[in-house]
C-alpha cells in the first residue's frame, strides 16, 4: 500500500501548526507535508519532526502573497526578482529541514500579459529553480490545479505541466499529481498515473466533490491504491484535503480503503 503523509495545511488545523506535528505522529501517520514553512523558524520545525521522528516529504517555494490572493508568481514577468530570491529562501530551509523535493506553483496568470511572455517567463523561472535546487541535490515539482477552484491558474492538465518539463529540460524536475485536481479537469487518473510516472515525482489525494477524505465521493480510491502499488509507484502519497468535520474523526479511509493503516 501508499505511504501516506499528513499535509499538515489541511489536516489537523484545529491546532496551532507546531502541535499538529505531535498529532500527525499519534495518529500514525510517519510523514508530513504542508504549503509553507517561512512563518516559522527552520529549527522549531525541524525540532518537531524529530520529536515526532516524522519525516518531511515536501513543501511548497514562497508563493507571493497567499493572503491577498496570490498562489504562486513563476509565471508573472513582474516578479522574477522575487521568485528567484524565493527561491534560496526555499533552498536554505529545505537543507534544514531534511526534505528533497520542493513544489513550485505557477500562479494565476496576470492580466493583460502576452501568452508568449507568461510562458516564456515561468519556463525560464523554472529553469532557474532546477538549477538552483539540483546543486543543492533537490527535486522540483510543478502541480497542476483545476480551474474551478483556482481560476485564471496558468497550469491545469498533466499533459501541458509535462510539455513544460521538455522545455524546461531538467532532469530533477518532475510532475506533482494531485488526484483530485486531475480528476476535476481530466479524469482518466489510472491511465494518465501509468503513462506517466517515470514523470511524477509526488501523489496527493483528495475526494471529489468536496475535496474532503478518501471516501466520501465519486473517486475509486481502493481501485487507485492498488493501482499505485501495481504500476510500482514508490513515492509519498500527501493526504492534501479538507476534513469533512473533524481531522480524527475522518481517518477511518486509511483502514477502510487500504491494507494498512499508515
């Protein structure tokens, strides 16, 4: 079965961030994730996880202004000074941290920027973070995300995210494949994870509609499970979605859809 890590942005939120780390681990669960770290010192986290002895699988460069509305700035050709600034702050916790892969959002598409100019943009900013993190032995990521959720978001299918590794040409660049906004713009999830997992780096989940747990909509995830252990996938799987009512009280997907409860 998946090894699943608690994405701590989303799952036990009802907890100031530096206590979900002690919940995750008692709920048995040995990984984590989550967006951002930059609000708190490296070495609070990093005392966290190895209290908790959790592994960190994965978080998110800086994003531009996530309270004002902004989910990422490679596209945006106004902001490549702060992208690549961002991009060594990353660097610098991810050393800290102990992770190996870091996920760059693409960001809303600003208004009234040339399509040339937006992608030209995000692939040379892309090209810039895989260099930056491969010398410092880092994988990057690019996550589609559906359009409904997030409109005006520059990158939604999995086909236009690989047609922009081949341009950017990294070898330590890699596809995040989150299933519920996959399944919102393309379906075909089996297929598509299959076809391409030489290209995907990271898994997360969530049901559809709702983006609540495994389990709670149209989503065959006891198929899906399955079929990551069949087509040898042997990465994390994030649990990136929102509780239906409590973190606990939602767990129960892990024993009721998987062999294993972590």
């Amino acid at each position: 079965m998946p090894r699943f890590a608690a994405n701590l942005s989303m799952l036990f939120t009802e907890e100031p961030f530096l206590d979900r780390f002690k919940s995750a681990a008692q709920s048995g669960f040995t990984a984590v994730e989550f967006l951002f770290p930059y609000a708190f010192a490296a070495q609070d986290i990093r005392q966290q996880l190895d209290q908790n002895g959790l592994t960190l699988v994965l978080h998110n460069l800086p994003a531009g202004d996530w309270e004002a509305g902004e989910r990422g700035i490679a596209c945006n050709p106004a902001r490549v000074n702060d992208f690549e600034q961002g991009v060594a702050k990353a660097v610098q916790y991810a050393k800290a941290l102990g992770v190996w892969q870091l996920n760059c959002l693409a960001g809303k598409a600003p208004a009234g920027v040339a399509p040339e100019l937006l992608r030209r943009t995000l692939v040379n900013n892309l090209r810039y973070a895989a260099d930056a993190l491969g010398q410092a032995g880092l994988r990057l990521l690019i996550e589609p995300i559906n359009s409904f959720d997030i409109p005006g978001f520059y990158l939604n299918r999995t086909d236009q995210a690989l047609a922009l590794l081949e341009e950017v040409g990294a070898s330590n660049a890699y596809v995040q494949f989150d299933v519920y906004h996959a399944q919102r713009m393309e379906g075909e999830l089996a297929a598509t994870l299959q076809k391409h997992l030489s290209h995907i780096g990271h898994v997360q989940i969530a049901d559809n509609p709702g983006r609540n747990e495994p389990g709670t909509g149209e989503i065959n995830y006891a198929f899906l499970f399955d079929h990551l252990d069949r087509i040898g996938y042997t990465g994390w799987v994030g649990c990136e979605y929102k509780p239906a009512r409590t973190t606990l009280s939602g767990l129960g997907w892990r024993e009721k859809l998987t062999r294993s409860p972590t």
